[in-house]
C-alpha cells in the first residue's frame, strides 16, 4: 500500500506496476537494465549565494543487538524501462549470455544442451521464479523489501510475491526441507556485513531470467553477502558453484541498491492462464532482443 507521501511518490509507484504488468504481458521485452549506484544527499545553500553542499550523512540504523539494520524497500532507483531493458550487469553483456555469463562457464556437456534451449524454454513462463534478478533480493521487477528481527532477515521479493526466511544467527542448514526454487538459506555476520550460504536448489527454474538460458543442477551453492555502505545504499554480492554443470566459481559484479520512495512492495502474482500465449510471443519476438 502507498503512504501519504504525496502525488509524485504515488505516480512512481504507478509508473512501477504498469511496468510489471507490461513485462508480464510481454516477458521479452522486460530484461534487466544496468543497476546504478544511487546516493541522494541533502543540499544547503547559504544566504550569500555560496556553492552548495551535501549535508552531513545520516548514521547506518541498526537494530537492538548492534548489527546494521536493513530494513526497508529496496530497488536500482528507477523503475523497468522495457525500451532500454538488456538483462545485464555491463554494458553490452546480458547477463545470460556472454564472456563473464553464468553459461560461459558451463562443461561441454551442459554447453550442448543450452544450444538446444531458447526463450520459449524459459521456466519463469510457466511461473517459477529464477533465482536472480539483479540480485535475489529485488527480482526480475527490481523491487524487493527488507524486515530485519534480532535473529532473522525476511526478504519479500515483489516478482511472483516469494519470499526467504534468513536465520542469521548462524545456525546450520536444515536437513528437513525439501529442494525448492529459492534454496535454504542460512546467514552469519561478519562484522557489519551478513553473510547467507544457500543450498539445497531444486532444478526446476533457471539462474537468470526472460530468456538467458541459465539452468543448474540441485548441487547449485550459492553465497551471498549484504552490506550497507550507507544509511540508504546496499551493496550485495553472490558468487555460485555448480559442480555438475560449471567449470568454475560464477560472480556476478557487485550490485547496489536504494531505498525506494514507498513504503511497502505491492503484489505481483503470476498466474498460468496466459502461458500459452506468452510461450508463443517469446518464442516469436525473442524476447524483444533484436536477433
């Protein structure tokens, strides 16, 4: 729900759903744009015309027991840009494909089975999330939420309304769970960064998204760290290993994230009634990627 914060935030907040619903209808035109670091620092001018200045940087919250506190909405500081989407981390590299891709470093094995794969194979088409948008946190809608207690961090990621439990008071993995999209996840701090080890994957869904053929084995490991540079900036980071389709150890380049104008996440739920037809315009329109 939006809060009163005035016409301009509620426009923002519209401007973002009417993205998602277009990338939903759509799919291929609703790739990743660049994530930017945002930081918005207050400005004083003096009475005598003098330059302006940033004022002073507002101290990182914490919560009760001293560790940063993350709490909020967190998203790239814009919303989709279907025009302008690519997937991608650099500029003119997706981040499914390419010389520093998470399929750049598969085996021969799984190299030959991701030329027999496209678009239309893509698993988010019938609804299972993939695993990252920029990073776990946001989706492939760049908007995720934090709520931050003394021993876990919810994350409530606004693409297809999912969700991750965090302990982060280092407990171990829990051997009781079944494989799922999103991992079982698990986190400790190292200082004032948090460090979150995910295992137990199933194999349904793909790494990437809209198309980047990403797909993994359910030995997939991935390692996640969150920090806060400032009170309104967070730097994450994820490295994953895959030992039955990788070569090596997969980064991803460092993202960062702002605070959103609003106040929670809104709900995008998918639902399979259209699968049919977006299959067929994946497949068709290439996920709106020029060929």
């Amino acid at each position: 729900m939006q809060t009163d914060k005035g016409e301009e935030v509620f426009a923002m907040k519209k401007t973002h759903a009417a993205s998602l619903v277009t990338a939903a209808i759509v799919i291929a035109t609703a790739s990743l744009v660049v994530v930017s670091s945002l930081h918005v620092a207050a400005q004083s001018a003096t009475a005598s015309g003098a330059a302006k200045a940033s004022a002073p940087s507002k101290p990182i919250p914490r919560t009760a027991d001293g560790h940063p506190d993350m709490t909020g909405v967190w998203w790239p500081g814009h919303d989709l840009v279907p025009a302008q989407a690519t997937a991608v981390y650099r500029e003119g590299e997706r981040q499914g494909i390419g010389a520093q891709s998470f399929g750049s470093l598969y085996k021969p094995e799984a190299m030959a089975k991701a030329k027999t794969l496209s678009d239309k194979d893509d698993p988010a088409l019938w609804c299972i999330p993939s695993i990252i948008g920029p990073t776990p946190l946001v989706g492939n809608g760049l908007v995720g939420e934090i709520v931050m207690t003394p021993k876990t961090m919810y994350q409530l990621i606004e693409t297809y309304h999912g969700f991750r439990i965090i302990p982060t008071d280092g407990r171990p993995h829990r051997d009781d769970v079944v494989p799922s999209n999103r991992g079982d996840a698990v986190g400790r701090w190292q200082g004032d960064t948090l460090i979150v080890d995910v295992t137990n994957f199933s194999d349904r869904n793909w790494l990437h998204h809209h198309g980047d053929v990403s797909f993994h084995s359910d030995a997939l490991h991935m390692v996640e760290t969150y920090r806060l540079i400032d009170a309104d900036t967070l730097e994450i980071n994820v490295t994953a290993d895959d030992p039955n389709v990788l070569t090596s150890t997969w980064k991803a380049p460092p993202t960062k994230l702002v605070r959103a104008p609003f106040e929670h996440i809104m709900e995008t739920s998918c639902e399979n009634t259209e699968t049919a037809n977006l299959i067929d315009a994946a497949a068709k329109d290439n996920y709106g990627r020029k060929k």
